[in-house]
C-alpha cells in the first residue's frame, strides 16, 4: 500500500516544482516548499522516533 501512494506522490515532487518554478520564474518558490516538507518530514521523524513503549 505504501508503494502504492509514495511512488506516484515522489514522482510528483519534480513535476510540482517544475510547474511551480515556470508559473513564478524563480527557483526561490520551489526551494523554500521542499524546505517546508523537509521541516514536516523532520517533525513527523523526530515524533515518531520517540522512545516510548506501546
């Protein structure tokens, strides 16, 4: 199943940026999202390597 989203979702980061850096002329745009979803993915990381017992 995880396969099934993340593959079609990771190959659609590219084209996002692409579109987003022709609508805007910049690289800036595209940079500060993949920023942004590195900040998210660090957050979700660090929550979930927490050292709890279930």
């Amino acid at each position: 199943m995880a396969q099934t989203v993340g593959y079609p979702l990771a190959a659609a980061g590219p084209l996002a940026a692409g579109a987003v850096h022709q609508a805007t002329g910049s690289w800036t745009v595209p940079i500060a999202l993949v920023l942004g979803v590195c900040v998210a993915a660090l957050g979700v990381g660090l929550l979930a390597a927490r050292d709890r017992k279930v």
